[in-house]
C-alpha cells in the first residue's frame, strides 16, 4: 500500500468539470424527472421554469429546453404505456412557451418514483460497466 504525506497548503484536486446535458443522457435524464418529480401537481409549469430550476440545483451541469422537453416526453410516453392514457402528463404551449402539467391523484408519486428508481438503476449499471471496462485497462 502507498504510503502518501501530507503537504500543507495543497489545494483540493476533486474539481468537476461542466457537464452539459444531452438528450439520451440517462445522467441528465435522471435530474430532469427528479425535478419533475418535485413539481406542483394540477398546474401548467413553464419548462423554462423547469431548466432554470434544473440549472439552479446543479451548477456544474447545463441544461436546455430540448433536453428537458425530451425528458418530459419520454415520461409521457412511459405514462401512456402504462395506464394508456395521456391525461396523467399533459404537455402544452401557452404565451410563454412549452408547458407540462403532472395530473393531482395518488397514483402519480409512486409512479414517477418508479421512473425515478429506474433512472437511476441505468445509471449505476452505466458506472458499473465504466468501473469495469476502465479496471481493465493498464
């Protein structure tokens, strides 16, 4: 085992680069419908709303609208295989632009929480496989 030393003054290496999201990206995906997740229920929400937030919650990543409306379509087509209906996430425009709407029942949070769970799952085999393939090189 290598032994390290302390050297005083020495700056913190754990520096992340910028992550810009992008669509398909199942990292950036799992963000997006964890807001989601979180938004008011019943009520139109702005998806420019939806980036600012996603961009205020995570300053190391950047977010767009067309990955945040992929997203959002995505969990409504995943809504729609599942009770086929559309109802449940509405997506829609007003003056200011797209929109989405989360219906109000209690079938919602442990549903989206199954999209959420899933996401995720996806991404820790994606880090898995990286550990991996990495560990394998010299």
């Amino acid at each position: 085992m290598l032994t390290l030393r302390d050297t005083p003054g020495l700056p913190d290496p754990h520096l992340l680069p910028p992550q810009v999201a992008e669509v398909g990206d199942p990292f950036a995906e799992l963000r997006v419908v964890h807001l989601l997740a979180r938004i008011p229920r019943g009520v139109p929400v702005r998806l420019r709303d939806i980036v600012d937030r996603l961009n205020a919650e995570h300053v190391d990543w950047s977010f767009t609208r067309p990955v945040v409306a992929t997203a959002v379509l995505q969990l409504q087509a995943n809504w729609a295989a599942d009770y086929r209906t559309t109802e449940g996430i509405l997506v829609g425009d007003d003056a200011a632009g797209g929109t989405v709407r989360i219906e109000d029942s209690s079938r919602v949070d442990p549903w989206i929480v199954r999209q959420v769970e899933r996401l995720a799952d996806d991404c820790r085999q994606r880090l898995r496989a990286f550990a991996v393939e990495e560990g394998a090189i010299p």
